[in-house]
C-alpha cells in the first residue's frame, strides 16, 4: 500500500477521521483502497481528480450559488478520495434509518388524521399549530396509496467515539439523491482500478424501489379517477432552473423516464390534473415533486406563488393524483421535533430508536428560556420549523450585540428555536490543493417507500465536506464539497437495472408523450438561438479576416457592411483589427443565450448533445466553435426521434437561418459599382455558399447567380428558399385539430413566401436602380417583405402552440372536495 500522498494528512485532536483510527493506522476498508494504481502517489491522485473534474464540466453538473458574483451556475464540486464504510456497519445503520423514516410516516398519518399524539400530550400542540409546516387545507387527506412519506434524508454526523447519530431530518422535498448518484458515475470512471477492485455495493436498487414506489402510488390514484386498466402519467415538477438543484431534476427527469415539467405545464380541471400538451390535456396520475409544498398551489397555500398549479391540493384530497412526498410532509421537518421522537417511537412503533440523534432542546417548552446566556454557550441556535428563514447560528462566534440580539430574537418568539448541542464532526481525507487534508464531514443518507410496506435504504449516500478547517456548517452553499459513499462488503454486489422485465403483454408505441407547450416554446428558441450563434460567428470570422491589414487583401469593403450585420445581431465590432479577447467577449451573448435555452431543456437532450453545447462556452476558437455547433446540428439530424420536439427544434433553426439571411442580402447585396464583388464574396462565405457557387459558375461573380442560390434555390440547403419547405413540412405535421381540413395561418403564410420566391425574376432583381447610391431597390423589397412575413409566421406559431391553452375553467369546485 502506497500512502506517500498521506504524508502530511494531519487529524485535529480528540477528533474521529474515518480514514486513521486513534493509533494512527489506517482502517481496513481504507486500506484495501488505497491499494489501488488509483492512489499509487499525489500526481496520480491529482490525474484523477482532474479527470473527474472534466468529466463534471462536460456532463454540465452544476450547482445553483445564490447571490455567488462569478454566477448563478457554480460546477459540481466532487472530491476523488470516497468515504469508507464497511457492510456491516451500515447495516445497523440501515435499520435505524429505515426505523425513523417509518415513524415519521406514522407520526404524519396521525397529524393529518386523528392527532393522538396530541390528545394524550405526547407532542405539544404549539409544535403542530405554530409550525408553518402544518397545512391545515391539508388535513384529513389521504394520499392514494396510504403512504405519507415516500422519500426522506437524514443528515449524519460521526460523534468523537465513533457513534453515527442523526442532526436533521429532510422530508418535504429531500434533495441531493441525483447528485449522489452522479458522483458515482463521475468516481467510478475516474477511479477505474479502485472501484473494481472493490466490492462497492450498487445504487440502482435504490432507485428503481422508488420508481416503483411512484408507479404504485399513481396506479392507484388513475384507478380511482380514470379506471383500474390505464397505465399512469408520472411528471416531476421543478421550480425551474434558476433552483439551486435544477441540474438534479432534469437528471433524475432523464433517469427515471418523467418528463420535466414546471407549474405552468400543469393544470386542474373538474379535481384532475392535466398536462397541457400541443394536443390537448393529458391526465396525470403522479408527481415526483421538487418544488416546496406551500409554494404548490397558489389557491389553498402561499397566494403569491407563481411556481404552482392552482387547485393541485383538492385534486389530492380527491385521491386523484399521487404527489410524492405528499403536501404537508415539511410538517415533520424541523429541529423542535427531534426532542420528542424517542417518545413518539415508544408511542407509535412500541419501540426504541435505533439510531441516537443530536441532543436538542425545543425553546417552547416551559423554562427552556431560563438563563439563555449560559444555555448558548457550546450549542447552535436552529429553526424550530421548516421554511422559516434563517440559517444554523453558532452564538459562541457572535459578539456581544449581536448575540444579545438573538438573545431578544428567541424571548420574543421561543416556539420558532431550538437549541442543538455542537457536535465536533469525523473528519475524511479530501484532496485540495494537490494534498490530502482532513475536512470535516456530514453524510447524507435516502430513504424510500417499498412496495411490500417497508423501506429501502441507499446503498451509498452524499458526503459534505467543508470548504477549509474549522468550518462551522457543512453546506453547498456555503462552498462545500461531495463525496462518494462506498459501502464495502465481502463479495461483489450484483448489478441492478432500474428498469425491469414484463412479462405482460405490451402496446407497442411509435411516439413518445405528447409535448408541453412550454418545452415546444423551448426547443423552438434553442433551434433560433443555435443558429444565431452559428450565424454570428461566421459573420465575426469574415470580418476578422477582412480586418488584417494585408495589402492584397481585396476584402476591406466589405468590412463596414459586415459590421453593421453584426450590429444587427447585438454585436459591436470596434474599428480596426478585432482583439480576440474583443470577440469573445462579443460572443458570450449569443452563446450564453443558446445556453440557458439548453437548460431549460436539458431533460429532452441525450447527453452527447448537452456535451457538445456545455463545450461551447469555454472555447477560445471560432473555428471550434462552428465546429461543435455544427456536431450540435448533426446530432439533432441523427439522433433526435422525428416527434414533435425534433419539428419545433428544427422551425426555431430553419426561421432564423432564414430571416438573418435575409438581414445579411439587404446590407451586403445593395452595392452596386466596384465594392461589389467583395461584398458579394463576403456574402457566399457567410452563407456558406462559395464551394457551390464556384462549382456553378467560372467567369466571376454575377449578382444574380449570387442571389439566386442563396435565395431562391431550393435544393442549396443555406438558401432562404430551403428553409421555406422545411419549415412548410414542419408546420403540416403540427396538430391542427382546430383548422380541420383547412391549412392553418402559419400554413398559409409559409405557403405565400415560397410562392412570392418562386415568382421571383433574380436577373431583374440583381439589377440596380437609375442611381447607385440606391442600390437594389427590387431586392430590397424582396427581403424586407419576406423578413416580416417570417416575422408574423412565428407570433403565428407562438399563438397557436405555445400559448395554447384549452377553454375550460381553471377549477370547477369552490373548495377541497372531501374524499
């Protein structure tokens, strides 16, 4: 075993490290690692990391930093050295965690049910009744399947003796699962030797009881709506992707086969939800919710939400949808409950916790305000409640004002705080810097439903660790970084698919689900955004090239007009040769908007497509930039199935390709007299036409062969002429159940502009006015008419697709329906 990397690994006193027991040896489960080539010296260790690191960037797993100045979208940080845990170990730890989770369910049932609990003075009521968590519309529901929670985390932290305890419960929207599931695909490529060599149990079986989790629960509510014999619609709702997690929904979206939706995607009628789809609304039976639940429905909770759907909560009581975690699930999700869970184990479960738990204190308990100075001192201050807005405070680092500021916080509401002891956390060897140092670290453990009544741990988890030494709170916010969780056994675990085999019958389908309006909007705009950069760039290289000062360079007229179709675009160009730190600089918009228009679809994108277009940002060359968009392009071609969002992708490429065309004929086509023929070289190369034009004509060039092939052939696939066909057999196989046998408006006005440039005579067009300063007075009007009827062809399109919406009312019933 090699651990010169170790060398200067240094453990702060009376503290556990996961890696080196108190004799300083290494643990057996960290030892057989660090047998592996992976580990064999620091640069080795440093090659891996920098491979995870690559692959992190060109998967585009990322983060959402809120208020961070380098951006919203910070890359995931995963760290190469994965956390060691032995089999056996973490199967006591499975069976408390199972344990908990089972008595938060029963303990939600009873809330939201008969309140024992509160009767016979088990839980105070203030708990319940002050607790924002508590959704009073809510109570009396029962999801359709009896579960109430289907999913929950557990943040662990390892006490000084060794001893796993619990420090928080997630339950309402737990978050983290698709990143831990991400660090094991990025650790196990970048870490070939030691996985291998490892017996690492596998963490597919996780997902696949949640995924049945969720199919159970949503046959049950389609029985109960629709009838026993449909097959269920499952979404998963995001809040969008300005959330700190958004990557991890359209990544668990694409990994358990939902579609991505957003509120605005969803809506009720008559106590069901639909999918508003481009043909029609599509009943939905599940969904896997990510969006917190007093932000899900704008009419029985948070008012101001614009996130919800209106009515989802009297769909649920109707039992007519299955929402995972059902609302109200935040109830139990708090730090003033800890306190009270060994009493509502014995009470619900007739047993003891398995797993201790940090020592918590609720300040709404009589005298729990008594002497607060002295009671502050070595604890951290926590919400008592989920959703209240304040962060773990530390008293002991706060100065004097500020911590008798808290102090009067507390006394003026007690109920809102509890106290939780400071636990030094075990520190896990993490790579910074070139070295191994130890971090501090806290363990994020999942939880799901089963479908035989019981729970199913995940074989693995996400490890946080803290940005440096000393940290006082382990968050991704806060800068922290993760950790892969291998839990090490005796033999190899079998590999697990998350999809199983049926034995029933199937019905064969040709088509996917039918599109949301909201995601055809979004591919229609990626398709105009990718071609406007494609466009830009081959504006900005003909300038540059035009730019050089070369004496022979017979280009330099055509430089004013490449510039003003570049500030067309939003581009400006400053005077002279560009800077190419000028030109990237100018570039960032066009290539910035095609990226966040990706994002916003990335669940409808395979990944070699996301790699392509993630590459883009971080690239210094324009060659290589039309390069990779010209891969994005090829993808698309190859690969995308012939539905719905293939067609609207293709509109958005084939209407933009059209239209800044056309804007580039009107200023590079005008000049007639002797600039002309470097403006109309200037025009082929940015048309990508020259190999074809030369190939068609040897004597020079002629302006109406120029304006013929790049506008009126139709079998040159940059002319504005193709771009009208292909836009014209997109538009025909749209829905169009509301024209019947007529051809609808965006139809028609395709159908006008292919006609008026067939009818086209180019050699009269070509021809300048009685003046040359006038120009091509005929072209002119050619493009300036075809550009607004492109114009008016999209708010067409928007109209009748992306703003579709049926005619029935929002909701039909005035209040929750009671089940």
């Amino acid at each position: 075993m090699s651990t010169s990397f170790l060398a200067g690994y240094q453990v702060p006193a009376g503290t556990f490290d996961e890696m080196r027991g108190a004799d300083g040896t290494v643990r057996p489960s960290w030892a057989a690692l660090l047998e592996a080539p992976d580990f064999a010296s620091a640069e080795t260790v440093e090659s891996r990391w920098r491979l995870a690191e690559r692959l992190i960037r060109e998967n585009g797993v990322t983060y959402n930093v809120y208020g961070d100045p380098k951006g919203l979208a910070r890359p995931w940080p995963v760290d190469p050295l994965p956390v060691m845990v032995p089999a056996a170990e973490w199967r006591r730890i499975e069976a408390g965690l199972a344990q908990r989770a089972r008595l938060l369910d029963r303990l939600l049932a009873d809330l939201y049910g008969p309140q024992t609990v509160l009767r016979d003075g088990t839980l105070p009521p203030a708990l319940v009744f002050a607790n924002p968590g508590f959704l009073r519309p809510c109570h009396g529901m029962q999801p359709p399947d009896g579960v109430q929670l289907h999913l929950a985390a557990f943040d662990l932290g390892r006490r000084a003796d060794g001893t796993w305890i619990v420090l928080d419960d997630r339950t309402q929207a737990p978050s983290g699962a698709g990143y831990a599931l991400e660090n094991r695909m990025v650790l196990s490529r970048s870490l070939p030797d030691a996985f291998r060599a490892q017996p690492v149990e596998r963490v597919s079986i996780f997902f696949r009881t949640l995924r049945e989790t969720l199919a159970r629960a949503a046959a049950a509510a389609a029985a109960r709506s629709r009838g026993s014999s449909v097959e269920p619609r499952i979404v998963l709702l995001t809040p969008g992707p300005y959330n700190e997690t958004y990557f991890e929904h359209a990544y668990l979206a694409r990994y358990l086969g939902y579609p991505l939706v957003a509120g605005e995607d969803l809506t009720v009628r008559y106590d069901r939800v639909y999918l508003k789809t481009l043909g029609g609304l599509q009943p939905v039976d599940g969904i896997l919710r990510r969006l917190d639940e007093d932000f899900c429905d704008p009419l029985w909770l948070k008012s101001d939400s614009s996130l919800g759907v209106a009515g989802l909560v009297a769909a649920a009581r109707r039992g007519h949808v299955a929402i995972l975690n059902p609302l109200g699930s935040g109830l139990v999700e708090g730090a003033g409950l800890i306190p009270y869970l060994p009493a509502l184990a014995r009470r619900l479960l007739g047993e003891e916790l398995l797993l201790p738990q940090a020592e918590t204190r609720w300040f709404g308990m009589p005298g729990a305000t008594d002497d607060l100075d002295q009671a502050l001192v070595g604890q951290v201050v926590k919400p008592a409640f989920v959703g209240l807005d304040a962060s773990p405070i530390h008293p002991d680092h706060l100065d004097a004002d500020r911590r008798k500021a808290l102090i009067e916080r507390i006394k003026a509401a007690p109920h809102r705080w509890a106290l939780q002891r400071h636990l030094p956390l075990s520190t896990v060897p993490t790579w910074v810097d070139g070295q191994a140092v130890a971090r501090e670290l806290v363990l994020r453990a999942y939880v799901a439903a089963d479908r035989d009544g019981g729970h199913k741990v995940m074989p693995s988890g996400l490890g946080r660790v803290a940005p440096e030494a000393g940290r006082l709170m382990v968050s991704m916010q806060s800068g922290g970084g993760s950790k892969d969780v291998w839990i090490v056994g005796d033999r190899p675990s079998e590999h697990v698919s998350l999809w199983q085999a049926q034995p029933d019958a199937v019905e064969l389908k040709r088509h996917a689900a039918d599109l949301p309006s909201r995601v055809a909007d979004n591919l229609y705009w990626l398709g105009r955004y990718a071609e406007r950069a494609e466009i830009t760039i081959r504006l900005v290289r003909a300038a540059r090239q035009r730019s050089l000062p070369d004496l022979n360079n017979p280009g330099g007229p055509a430089v004013a007009p490449l510039r003003e179709c570049l500030a067309s675009l939003g581009f400006l160009l400053a005077e002279g040769p560009p800077q190419p730190a000028a030109i990237m600089a100018g570039l960032a918009q066009p290539i910035e908007a095609l990226h966040r228009s990706a994002t916003t679809v990335r669940d409808r994108l395979s990944m070699d497509t996301w790699r392509v277009l993630n590459a883009l940002p971080a690239l210094g060359e324009l060659d290589q930039m039309l390069q990779r968009l010209a891969a994005f392009n090829g993808l698309v071609m190859e690969n995308m199935t012939r539905g719905l969002g293939w067609r609207f992708l293709e509109i958005g490429r084939r209407l933009e390709r059209a239209y800044q065309t056309l804007s580039f004929v009107r200023v590079l086509g005008r000049a007639v007299g002797p600039t002309e023929p470097a403006l109309l070289e200037a025009l082929l190369e940015v048309a990508d036409s020259s190999m074809t034009y030369r190939a068609r004509y040897f004597m020079g060039l002629k302006p109406a062969g120029v304006f013929d092939l790049v506008l009126a052939d139709e079998a040159n696939p940059r002319a504005v002429a193709f771009q009208l066909n292909a836009i014209g057999e997109h538009i025909a196989a749209l829905p169009r159940e509301r024209h019947g046998v007529r051809a609808t408006p965006e139809a028609q006005a395709t159908a006008g502009m292919i006609a008026a440039l067939r009818r086209a005579d180019m050699v009269k067009i070509a021809r300048g006015g009685p003046d040359e300063a006038l120009g091509r007075p005929k072209l002119d009007k050619l493009c300036q008419s075809l550009t607004a009827d492109l114009a008016e062809t999209s708010d067409l399109l928007s109209e009748s697709y992306f703003k579709h919406a049926a005619a029935e009312p929002l909701i039909a019933t005035s209040q929750p329906a009671r089940a």
